[in-house]
C-alpha cells in the first residue's frame, strides 16, 4: 500500500473581506501590519501515513539552526557518555555508538541487549528539560518521562534495524527523535510476515526473502534541529534503522523520548 504524505503549514490568513476603513490611519495600519510581521510561523509538518493506523511526523526545521547548535555544544561537553558492550547473535562487543539514560524517579529500568542502563535524573541537565519543553508544546498533549540519548562519533556508529515495541511503552507508544550535528539517514522497513520469519534464517534466507518480497521502506534525512515522530502501531508493524553511512564525517546527537508506563 503506498504512503500517503500530508504537508502542514501555517495557517493563511484571511484573503479578501471588506474595504478597509478609510479613518484608520497610515500610521495604525503600519503597527498592524508590522505585528503581524513579527509573528513567527510555525514549522511545517510532513505526515506520512504508513497504513494499518501507523503514522510519521516529520519537522525539518523543528529548532532554529543558532539554538540547535548551541544545544548540540552542551549535549556533547556535559552528557556522560558511555559505550557500553551489549550482546549480538550471542556475542558481547562493543555498541556502535555513545548513549546516556535520563529518566523519570521509579521508572522501570531500560534493559537492551544484555544491557541495563543506569538512569539519571533531569535535574542533572537543565538541556535535556528545555529540549523536553519544547518538543511537549510541538505535541499538544504528550507526555515523555525518559530519554535515551545517543551520539554518533563517525559514519561507522549506527543503530541495527529493530522497534522498540516493549511492554513497557505500551501498544501504541509515540516516541520523538530530535537530531543535532551529522545528519543522517532514518530507514523504516515493513516486518516481515510469519511466513516469511518461518522461511527460514542465516544469510542465504535473508538473500532470498529480498530478492522474492522486497519489504516496503521509507527513509527520511534528519538534518540539524529535526523531529521525527512515530506514532500509532508503527513500533508493532514497523522496523527502523540509523544504517552506516561512509560520508558522515562528523558528530550527530540524536534524542529519542519515550512514555514509559508506571
């Protein structure tokens, strides 16, 4: 089923309507005119509906380009920044990227492969709740109680494909994505079906799952100061990925915030 992508912008005024008064002077309809000026508008959304009640929101130019680097320049100098060794395919090693854990007290702990994060508390960084404010005011009504921040050093630091369709998000779990620095490619791919995971596994299975039922993908390119919003059943019916990219010479910070359940 192909995508459907829905464009919001800010909402254009009124066009037409009655003659102006002619007692309004020059100078009145000046001021009103130069408030209306400087009136910011808001960021334009690109909504790209999956199909079975998935949905993506994309906002290019969410934070203005001076205030998203300033950000990036905290983030980088004052989050503690670990590469903790997770397990793949049986395997400890090190993960392909920095990350740090901050999260509401009492919340359940994040566990991830073998990992269990520590969490710190957001008093710990004014940033990361100035950054929280302002994604919850671009998402009237929602509510995130944790962050998991991760940082790409290089080209080579990348995110496997995967969902976070954890119990504890709950079934329908919005999560936000807000990148600084790097940007970088954000892949969504289709599940497989229970006949294709049961066709068999290894490598020569992958090659022939790809080349009978190519899965149906998106990409979106998250440039400095973006977010990217999943919502709906994306997590159930949906796998993303950050795939390495030879180009990406400099650093990317990405925050994703999620709901957990209490």
């Amino acid at each position: 089923m192909a995508s459907r992508l829905r464009l919001f912008g800010p909402t254009p005024g009124t066009v037409g309507g009655s003659a102006p008064d002619p007692d309004v002077s020059g100078k009145a309809e000046g001021e009103r005119r130069e408030g209306q000026a400087k009136r910011p508008e808001p960021p334009r959304r690109e909504v790209t509906d999956l199909g079975g009640g998935s949905e993506v929101v994309h906002v290019p130019r969410f934070v203005a380009r001076d205030k998203a680097w300033e950000w990036f320049d905290c983030l980088d100098r004052t989050i503690p920044w670990r590469r903790p060794d997770i397990r793949v395919f049986g395997r400890f090693g090190p993960q392909p990227r920095d990350m740090c854990y901050v999260a509401d007290e009492g919340l359940t702990d994040l566990k991830y492969s073998g990992h269990q994060a520590d969490a710190h508390s957001w008093d710990e960084f004014p940033v990361l709740k100035d950054i929280l404010k302002a994604v919850h005011e671009a998402l009237p009504g929602s509510y995130f109680n944790s962050v998991l921040l991760n940082r790409y050093q290089t080209g080579s630091d990348y995110v496997s494909w995967h969902a976070d369709d954890e119990a504890l998000y709950g079934p329908t779990p919005a999560i936000a994505s807000v990148s600084f620095g790097c940007e970088r490619d954000f892949v969504l791919r289709k599940k497989p079906t229970k006949s294709q995971a049961a066709s068999g596994s290894g490598e020569a299975a992958r090659k022939r799952r790809k080349v009978t039922a190519p899965q149906q993908q998106h990409s979106f390119l998250l440039k400095h100061g973006s977010l990217l919003v999943m919502r709906g059943h994306t997590q159930r019916d949906w796998q993303h990925s950050v795939p390495k990219r030879a180009k990406a010479s400099s650093t990317r910070i990405n925050l994703t915030f999620r709901h957990v359940l209490t």
